[in-house]
C-alpha cells in the first residue's frame, strides 16, 4: 500500500450502521498504546471477514487536520445522534492482525466476548475497508467459499445415519452444523484437515477458553463441551476411512470443543497405532498444551507426524497467567517441544497472539531462544481472542511492542528456516520449496 493512501476511521450508530468518518484518521491499537497505522501493518479487509461493533467503546482517531487524537462519543445530529460504537474485524483464517481497534475501553461496561478484535479503517482512494493485519499462510482451503452448509447438511444426515452408534460422529455432527467449526465440516465433506477430539477434561483453566469457563463473569464460552472420551473403535471409525480417501488428508486430536488431549495420551496412542496399521496414507497431527513430557514420547512411539503445542507467550510469567495450569509447569511444556523434535515430529507453535505482548522487546528474545534452543518448525500466529482490556490486565504488562509486521520481520531475518503459518500441514508439505525465503506473502495469492 502507498503511503499516500488516505485511511479514514470508520464508527457505527447504536444499530450497527457503519460509517466512515470524514474529519478522522484511522488509529489502531498497540497494547493500550494509540497508534497511528503504518502503511505495511494495513492490507485490503480479506474476502470472507466480518465486520462487528464493540457496544460500549467510544472510538478513537486522529483529527484529520490537526493530528489531535479524538474520542468519539456520541454522531452528530445530522448522522442521527446517539452514542458511538467503536468497529472492530473479524478476519478470516490465514491472515494475523497488527492492531487491535482504538476504542475508550474503560468506558464499558461488560466482558467482550470471545472475538480476535482488530482494527479497520476506510481507505479514500480504493473505497474499500482497509484492516490492520498481514498474510502468513498460503493455504485457500480454510475460505468461506468452500463451505457451503446447503451442501453440507445432507452429508451429515447421511453420515449420522450410518454411524448410529458412533458418538463421535454424533459430536461433530453438532460441531459442523451448530457451532460451524470448519474442520468438523471437512469431515463430512470428505476433505483436508479432520477433527478427532477426545478429552472432556484439561489441565489449564485458560482465561479464553471457548467450551469451559469456570468464572462465567469473566467470559462466556462460547460453545459446549465434550463430555465423553471416545472409545478406540470410535477414534478409527472417523480417522480411518478420512486418511484412506480423503484429498490432504490430515486427522487432528486437539479441538475447541474439548478439553486437552494430554489427558488421554493412552486412548489417543491405542487409537493412532490401530489407524496407522489400518493405513500408512495421510498425516496424523496432536493439538496440546503439551503439559506432560512422558506422553509426548508415548504418542510419538505410536505414530503421530506433528505436535502443535499451544502457547500466549515464552515466558513463564504471561504463560501462567494466561493458561493458569493445574500440577504442571512452563518447564514441561518446553520439555515436550525438545522431546518433540528428538523423535523427529514436525513440531508447531499455536502462538496466540496480541499485539503489545506479543510484539514486545523481552517476548521476541525469548521466542528466538525457543526456537533455537528446540528446533521449532513452523510459528502458527493466530489471533488471541479476548476481550484487550481484560488480557492486557490479566497479564500485568505495561508499554507498548515494536509492531507486529516488525516482529515478523525480526525473527524471519534471524532464523531464516522458521516458517509461519496458520494451519496444520500434510506431512507432504512440511518443509515446502523456498519456505526459507518466503515472506512477506502478498495479501492476495
């Protein structure tokens, strides 16, 4: 983007109507820090986001003429009146944001739910929204256009039907059509990444956690938990016939409607050895809080291809206060990503990222030590979602972070062989052509 482009704030009326705002610049967010956007933080808003409202957050910009940071309560008459509504995206998958929204936080008077909030402006020149986030994965499958629930429906019934007694099946029947989780509908489709989740229980109590919240006051989950552990037979029934025949096949332990599947590192490992002497086809990943050491080498024995450990930070101070783990410690978490990598596993971090923790100065020394001291592979940024004011107080961090497209740029120019993403990969496409050397990516492939 030129750095000519004139990128106006965009607010909403108290019934969601979404305007730009004429006398204002675009602020985003770096932490609490207000930030004027740079040109290489913002990209056209992607095919597939959404647009929200963030009740009770006055927006803020900066007065087109004088510079002056502004916070705008309330429209003027002429645009009807009422209080203003700060505007936020939702991105779709693959891209990660740079800023969150400029909005008087303080000013509300609730818990925001659980939505990665990011910043949006309306460019003057494109006429289009402009959003404060960057591309880091090349994968397309995960676009809303490849989910069409009138297709999917049917598949469903269908499957359920000839599963009766499956739970499992019966689960992520109400996953794909309930709570529209897009692995949940690849399984009935027949295609890419498929989810086997397996543990009603978890040894974190995270602060976002989307199935179970113990302080509801805080956040509200945003779908139920599972509430049984899957046999053996059920595992197969779902992952083996997905590996045999379907296109990128990959089966993943790990998913939003669980617990941890640390917890059933016995049951998964029984499972993983029946698949694998049923089909050599297809890769076969573990999404985890990686919190016990033993299990990793356990899984690993029975034929798991990649680890995917979950992570806030590289740091044990903002991990705990994040995860607030059970009778575990930071220390076993980066343990499991050594042994990881020792038995040969294509070892991810699903890095949950927020702009000013993420980006800041001790953070990004401590993740290069990580991924030097462990071998990590691939850095999966995804969007924290949470509410900014509750995670920055939970955290007790001050001050701001260099930006993230910087932070990007640092640890790519300083260990060439890391590679980001969003998504978990087939082992076919674990280490791709010229990954050493491919970033930035183009906004739009």
């Amino acid at each position: 983007m030129g750095n000519k482009k004139t990128i106006l704030a965009v607010i909403a009326d108290e019934n969601g109507e979404v305007f730009e705002h004429p006398e204002l610049l675009m602020a985003g967010m770096n932490g609490m820090t207000i930030h004027h956007p740079d040109a290489d933080e913002l990209i056209p808003l992607p095919e597939g986001s959404r647009l929200f409202t963030i009740p009770g957050t006055p927006p803020i910009g900066f007065d087109r003429h004088s510079g002056n940071q502004m916070t705008v309560a309330s429209l003027p008459d002429s645009w009807g009146g009422g209080s203003a509504q700060t505007v936020s995206a939702f991105t779709t998958p693959a891209f990660t944001r740079t800023l969150l929204p400029a909005a008087a936080y303080a000013n509300k008077n609730v818990e925001l739910t659980l939505w990665s909030y990011t910043a949006v402006g309306w460019c003057v020149e494109d006429e289009c929204f402009y959003v404060a986030a960057v591309r880091v994965d090349r994968n397309q499958q995960w676009e809303s256009v490849h989910f069409d629930d009138r297709k999917l429906e049917p598949l469903v019934r269908k499957r359920v039907a000839a599963q009766p007694d499956n739970r499992l099946v019966e689960q992520l029947s109400r996953c794909a059509l309930d709570y529209h989780c897009f692995a949940a509908k690849n399984l009935f489709f027949g295609r890419w990444e498929a989810p086997l989740p397996c543990s009603p229980t978890c040894n974190a109590r995270c602060l976002g956690c989307i199935s179970l919240q113990d302080e509801p006051s805080l956040c509200q989950s945003s779908q139920d938990r599972l509430t049984f552990v899957p046999t053996v037979e059920e595992l197969c029934q779902v992952a083996v016939p997905h590996l045999k025949a379907a296109e990128n096949a990959i089966v993943s332990f790990g998913q939003g409607c669980e617990g941890d599947p640390i917890l059933q590192a016995d049951r998964i490992a029984a499972a993983v050895k029946e698949m694998r002497r049923q089909t050599p086809r297809g890769t076969i990943n573990f999404n985890s809080n990686a919190s016990i050491p033993d299990a990793i080498d356990k899984l690993a024995d029975a034929g798991i291809d990649s680890i995917r450990i979950s992570l806030n930070s590289s740091q044990e101070r903002f991990y705990n206060a994040y995860y607030r783990p059970v009778k575990y410690h930071f220390d076993d978490v980066i343990e499991s990503a050594r042994r990881a990598k020792q038995h040969g596993l294509f070892t991810m971090l699903n890095y949950l990222v927020f702009p000013g923790i993420t980006d800041r100065e001790d953070e990004i020394e401590k993740l290069l030590e990580l991924i030097d001291s462990v071998g990590i592979d691939m850095i999966q940024m995804r969007n924290l979602s949470i509410d900014p004011l509750l995670y920055r107080k939970s955290m007790g961090a001050e001050g701001s972070g260099i930006g993230m497209k910087k932070m990007l740029d640092r640890i790519k120019k300083e260990t060439p062989q890391i590679q980001y993403g969003y998504f978990n990969r087939t082992r076919e496409n674990f280490y791709p052509p010229g990954y050493e050397t491919d970033w930035p990516l183009p906004a739009v492939l």
